[in-house]
C-alpha cells in the first residue's frame, strides 16, 4: 500500500508561517519598504454579566484596602469592534493581561496582544506592553512587535475612554494605532 503524506504549510493572509517561511522572509527583508498602517477601534472589557470577557486570576492580601487596587491582575479576551455599540462588527480581539501597578493612581500594566479575525489582516497581531493611567484622557502605549503582516512592527496606541461604569467596571475604550511595519 503505498501511503502520501501532505503538509500545508498555513498562511496569516498572504504571510508564510513556519521557521523557513520566517527565515525566507527576513532575507527579503533589507529590501522591504515601511509602511504606516492606522487603526481605529473600540474594546470593550466586560467584567460582569453572563460572559465577562476580563477576569481576576489573582490579587494581593492588599488589594481590597488600595484605593488603586494595587496588586489586582485580571486577564482578558475583549472583543475589538468598529464601533462603540456591543453588537457592532468585530475585527478582533484584546487578548493578554492587565494589572494595577500603581499605589497612587489607577494606572493598568497592560500585556496584550491585539488578534485581528477579519480582513486583510486577519490571523496577524499587534502586541502592546506598556502604563495606561485609566482616567487620563488620552493613555499612549507602545507597540511592541506584532505577527504575521505586522512582523517587527512598532508604534503607538493611543487609548480614550469612550464608556465606563463606575460600578460594574465594565468599560468601553476607543483606541487609534499608528503602526509602522515592513511590506514584503
């Protein structure tokens, strides 16, 4: 009996995956040209309600009496829509983890990954790592790196609070990114 074996190599929208896909496309890469890319979404971190979609997975002995909640670590998988509104259309997810950082301010570490579902950036990411004080108006968080498309990518993510419930937590958050990535 003679026996075939396929592999299929996946694909994030047109980008190779795989460590010699990887590597092909580094070779390529000092003749690449950058481009900006700009985003405009909205992220809405539930935490109450049937689905939250933030959870508390751990907290310090003094998180209660903090007026920041200091020490309070909450992980999350919050959709990314066009609009503000909860049914509007999803492009993606906010996926990672946040934390109170600070003693004095309501200010989150945030570990995310931004996962696009849909379009032609479908199956890469964006990944952010940086402070959002909450109640400032604007927050800036760097882009750290992405995948897929947005391999090596860097730039900015710029957070303002669109909606947020003083009393369940739940929030609805309006970012604006400016991405700077390679276009191989």
């Amino acid at each position: 009996m003679l026996c075939f074996i396929v592999i299929v190599m996946p694909k994030t929208q047109g980008v190779e995956l795989g460590p010699k896909a990887v590597e092909k496309w580094f070779k390529k890469l000092p003749y690449a040209k950058q481009k900006v890319t700009k985003f405009h979404f909205y992220f809405h971190d539930t935490l109450t309600g049937k689905n939250p979609t933030a959870v508390t997975i751990a907290q310090s002995n003094m998180t209660a009496k903090s007026p920041t909640f200091f020490g309070s670590v909450s992980m999350m998988d919050d959709p990314l829509t066009v609009g503000p509104e909860p049914n509007s259309t999803i492009i993606g997810r906010a996926q990672g983890i946040y934390g109170s950082a600070d003693q004095n301010e309501a200010s989150l570490l945030m570990n995310l990954n931004f996962v696009f579902t849909t379009g032609k950036y479908n199956g890469s990411t964006l990944s952010v790592l940086g402070r959002n004080p909450v109640f400032h108006q604007y927050r800036e968080m760097p882009i750290t790196g992405g995948s897929g498309v947005f391999r090596l990518a860097r730039g900015i993510a710029t957070a303002k609070t669109y909606w947020f419930n003083t009393t369940s937590g739940d929030a609805v958050v309006e970012y604006n990114v400016v991405v700077l990535h390679y276009d191989i």
